[in-house]
C-alpha cells in the first residue's frame, strides 16, 4: 500500500471513492474537514446536551432496560458498556451477534465485562451455514455494495455489521428499549448521523414520511445485494429500511462517540486495563475482536485497492488523534497470520477466488 499516491496530511490513497489531490499534495477531504470544522463543533455541543436529556428522560420512565448496547467485545464497544454504566448507570443490555469469527479472548472479555459491570448479556447466533454462504458471497463478488457504503468498511464488514445493527434493533424492538447504542468512531460513520439525530433525534434516520432531503437509506442499500441472493433467509438478521410504518415503535439510535465522548485511544485502552479487559493477540491491528477481519481487509485490498479502514484512520490524522506512520502502519496485515489461516480454513475459501 505504501507505493501508492497519498495525502500529504492524512494518508488516503488516490485509490479512494472521490479523492483529489491539489498541487500541494492535499486532499479534497482534509479541505472539506478544515472548512466544515467549526460548524461541526457546533452541531456536536448540540448533540451533547441532546444525548444527554435523551438519556435522562428515558431514566424516568422505569423500563426494565434503559438501553441495548451492539456489545462486540472489542476496545471500542467494552469502553462504551463502562461509559454508559460509570456516567449514567444506566440498566443496559448488551447484545452481541457472534458471526462464528469472534476471538477467544474477545469472548473472555465479553463475559468479564459484563459481570464486572453487572450487565444482562445476551448473544445471537445465526446458523453457521448462512453465515458460511453470506460471507463467501462478500468475498467473492467484486463490490457487490455501492461506493458510498465501501468507503466507510470491507464489503465483509458490510454484511456483519449488518447483522450487528439488524439484530441489535428487532431485539430492542421486541423488548420495547427505548435507545440503541452504537460504538461507531467519528470516523466510522459518516458525519450525517450528526443532522440525523437533529431532524428525527436518532443518529440512524427513521420516519414514516418522505422528505427532499432525506438522507441515503443506507440500512436498505446495505441489504439489498444480500436480500436479491438470499431472500427470506435473511429476514430474522437484517432490517428492512429506514422508512417505517407510521406509530411502528423504532429504538432511537445513539453514537456516543459522536457527541458525548472525545475518542482517545491511548485513554480507552488505560480505563480497558482497570477493568481486566484484554487485548486479543490472534486478531490484526485494526480489530480488537475480530478473526475475520484480516481476510475482510485482503479481499477488500485486492478488489478495491484501497485499506477499508484507511477512511476512519486518515480522519484521526485530521483530528490530530493519530499520527501519519501509525495510519499507514496500521493498514498492514499478515497475510500468514493465525487469522487469515483461520478464516480460510473455515470458510472453505481459495484466496484465488477472492
């Protein structure tokens, strides 16, 4: 990856969706970030105090659960459980979706977590051979997903965080709680979730009415490619869209990391080591839970030429949160790695047809 073209200031690759270059070396994204910065900074003390009287109105009301947390295990997510708990003791309960790659130690951690925090924790486990077919089919199609969707993660990470987020909702729907948190990154999730959550108080936009501008209906362009191959198969795993029925009951959706927490790595990693998480050590550099991502990023690397995590990554240089070589570094993976072995293996994959 390191021969290719880059930013001068924050790493991306002329391969990347829509980049372009000035004579200096910088791109059209680091000129969108500086213009826009100020006004984001607004939006976000805004979306703070409105996070913040979401919470406490839903406290007053006595459900049984205040919230569900998408809870992977990984830094991100296991930080967020401690934050909601410490901050608000909040009733949480924490929902993963074990797509049959999770790490050992990811595992360790998601039962630590959540009896150290005392934390209901419940976990869905789709049929391994849907998982098989679903995740074959992503890494062997080239961009069966739109540019929009692989600029932000791997076609692979697509279909699971699918799930995540499908499963996640219908459970909070079913049980009837109120927020759905989401450990999404600033630079994970496209900054719209921000005018999201100011038009219809959600970072995922729901509405039973159509408007001019409202924004790509990213859970439906997700599903789509998955739902033309695999029909009703996957119907108990995804949602279907963000236009509901109206009076239909839709968790509000909530990115803590966009308007209440500012994301320091070094930081989350120390209060992580308090608790007794620990890091896994059989995953690549940019999953903390994860044994497929690795074969995820080659495949994606191969098809698309570009990291799918440079995006999330060149923004922290932005921000100042992470330096220029950890960004590169950080894109590197062992393409000998236990992980990738692991993932081959039981997928039943050539690298070949990838």
């Amino acid at each position: 990856m390191k021969e290719l073209k880059r930013c001068k200031n924050c790493g991306l690759p002329k391969t990347y969706p829509g980049v372009k270059f000035s004579q200096e070396g910088i791109c059209n994204y680091c000129y969108f970030f500086d213009m826009y910065k100020e006004r984001e900074e607004i939006i976000k003390a805004q979306l703070e105090k409105s996070f913040i009287k979401a919470i406490n109105n839903i406290k007053k009301k006595h459900n049984k659960y205040d919230c569900v947390v998408a809870y992977s295990g990984g830094k991100d997510s296991t930080f967020l459980l401690f934050y909601l708990k410490n901050k608000f003791n909040l009733k949480i309960l924490a929902h993963t979706l074990d797509n049959g790659f999770i790490s050992p130690t990811a595992i360790k951690n998601i039962q630590k977590i959540t009896k150290v925090l005392n934390i209901k924790s419940i976990i869905t486990r789709p049929p391994a051979h849907l998982l098989r077919k679903i995740f074959k089919y992503a890494l062997t199609q080239i961009t069966p997903y739109p540019k929009e969707i692989l600029s932000m993660m791997s076609p692979i990470c697509v279909t699971c965080q699918g799930m995540v987020f499908g499963t996640t909702l219908m459970l909070a729907k079913k049980l009837k709680i109120p927020l759905m948190f989401i450990g999404y990154t600033p630079g994970q999730y496209p900054v719209i979730s921000l005018e999201n959550y100011l038009k219809v108080g959600s970072c995922v936009f729901f509405s039973s009415e159509v408007y001019k501008d409202d924004p790509l209906d990213i859970i439906k362009i997700s599903r789509d490619p998955l739902d033309e191959k695999f029909g009703q198969e996957i119907d108990a795993y995804y949602f279907k869209g963000q236009y509901i029925k109206k009076g239909e009951f839709v968790p509000k959706v909530l990115f803590p990391f966009h308007g209440l927490i500012d994301y320091d790595e070094k930081a989350i990693y120390k209060e992580l080591a308090k608790l007794g998480w620990e890091k896994p050590k059989d995953t690549d550099p940019c999953s903390t839970n994860c044994l497929l991502n690795t074969l995820g990023n080659y495949a994606a690397v191969k098809q698309l030429h570009f990291h799918p995590y440079i995006g999330e990554l060149s923004f922290l240089v932005r921000e100042g949160k992470m330096s220029y070589d950890n960004a590169i570094r950080s894109e590197c993976f062992n393409k000998n790695s236990f992980a990738m072995h692991y993932a081959i293996r039981k997928l039943n994959i050539n690298t070949r047809d990838l």
